[in-house]
C-alpha cells in the first residue's frame, strides 16, 4: 500500500480476469435496466472501490480482451485457448463494462489483435521507464512475467475479496525461476488452460531446473535439449511473452468522477451501486 506522502502507484487491471471471477462470486439474479443480467458489472464496480481505497492510485489503466478477433497467438498456434465458452450473460456485461469503467475517469484498452495482457505489459513498461511503480491486478499467472522491483502482481485468491501480493521473491518461491524466466518456464512446463503444450514430458520441477542449469530456453536448446522440439518451444514461448508494443491510452493522474460513475450506475439499473457511488461525489 502506499502511503499519503508518497506517489500512488499506477494500477493496471486486467479486465476480462476480474469480470470473470466478479460475475462467479455474485449470485445470477442480480438485474439492472431492462432485467439485464448484472451482477458483473456490480462486482467489478464495488472492486474498483475497494483497489482505490486500498491502494490509493495515481493513475488506473483497466485492459480488455477483443473476443470477436483472434489474436497473432491463434493465428500462431492451433488451439490457443480452444475449449472455452462463456456464458452469454457474461459475455454481454464485458461489452458494458468498458464504458462503465470509463465513467469513472479510468483509462481503458481495447483493440483487435491484441490481449488485456499485452496492455499491462506496455502500461508496466511506460511507468518504469518514467521511474513510477504499478500495481498489476489479474489472476492469470503468465503476469508473473511482469514482477520486479517496482512492479507487484496482486493476484485474487478469494473471489475478489482478498489478494495475494507478488513480487520477485514469491515467483521464486512458486515456480522456482526468475520473473524474466516466466515466458521459457511456460514454454518448456506448458499452460493446460491456454493449450500450450510445453516440451515432452517436462513438468514445472524439471522446467525450473532446466533454467537454473541453462539460464534460458536458447541456452537449453543450444545445448542440444530438445533438439526436435526447438521450434514449437521457440513458439510457445513467443506467445507466453506479454507484447510491451500495445497501443495505450494516456496514462495521466485523475482523481475518480464519482458523480459521473453514479450516473451511469443509475442508468444501467444499478440504484444501490449508483447510491453508494454518489455518496462519495
């Protein structure tokens, strides 16, 4: 947490993540406007609270997947993320919640091609580089990637209700690799959620081994490991690599438009979220 007289953190959200595990924690009967299903966009919205309360950001950026266009990572390998299906209640409130997020003075990213990973990627390497910190709130382990002195993975472990915090020493502790190593790691060991199927029989243990005695993946390879398999890992690790080249918005520091959040809370047929956000205006 960061305290009054220092600089708040820039806090990056990955959307889809955080959608996901709000529309599973609140029960399905929640309605807005029209008897639309909402419990999402209730979920999300009171998180939002919570973070900025907590936290106490400079600046918030939220990400978002494109799920009408596949990414170079599809294209790339046949697959990718095959096997998921959602809900079209959940669906329908990721369409909305851009706009609700926007309501409250939040930046947000979108754009085809690429994922809500990539964006926090560019939103961790423009605050570093400008000698800032991030806070970076998703679930998805691949952020790991991201950790480093600067930058803390907070990562939902209950819901949306309690947070692990991540930094170079917990990746260590975890996978038993490096923050750097995180995209070689999932390339040799794999990701069953993502269909990356890693290198032949090699699990977590012996991928964290493999790069502790090679330093990397081509250390591995140049060594004369997995000599078939050299181009497919060259792949997996391609798109277990987070892409810093994302088109972000401006990454300013804005105080949340707690007037405006409640208006648009009103008009989605949130009463209670719009009341509690306007008693904050």
């Amino acid at each position: 947490m960061t305290s009054p007289s220092e600089p708040g953190p820039l806090l990056a959200i990955d959307g889809d993540s955080l959608a996901h595990r709000a529309y599973h924690a609140l029960p399905k009967s929640i309605r807005g406007a029209g008897g639309r299903p909402a419990g999402a966009l209730v979920g999300f919205a009171n998180f939002l609270v919570r973070l900025w309360d907590a936290e106490h950001p400079a600046a918030v950026l939220v990400a978002w997947d494109t799920l009408e266009v596949p990414t170079y990572r599809h294209e790339a390998l046949e697959g990718y993320q095959s096997g998921r299906e959602f809900e079209d209640a959940i669906v329908e409130q990721l369409a909305v919640l851009p706009t609700l997020v926007e309501s409250f003075g939040f930046a947000t990213a979108k754009a085809p091609g690429y994922e809500a990973d990539d964006f926090l990627a560019a939103a961790v390497r423009v605050e570093e580089g400008r000698g800032g910190r991030a806070l970076v709130v998703t679930s998805d382990r691949d952020a790991f990637q991201l950790a480093s002195d600067r930058v803390t993975i907070l990562q939902p472990v209950k819901g949306v209700s309690e947070l692990a915090r991540i930094g170079p020493a917990e990746v260590r502790e975890r996978y038993g690799v490096e923050p750097e190593q995180v995209p070689d790691f999932i390339a040799l060991r794999g990701d069953p959620s993502d269909r990356i199927p890693g290198a032949p029989g090699v699990g977590p243990k012996t991928a964290a081994t493999l790069l502790a005695q090679y330093g990397s993946l081509e250390g591995a390879l140049a060594a004369g490991r997995f000599a078939p398999a050299a181009d497919d890992l060259r792949l997996y690790r391609r798109i277990a690599r987070m892409d810093a080249s994302a088109p972000l918005p401006e990454l300013a520091a804005a105080e949340p438009d707690w007037a405006r959040a409640a208006a648009k809370a009103r008009d989605l047929g949130l009463g209670a979220l719009s009341k509690r956000l306007a008693e904050r205006a």
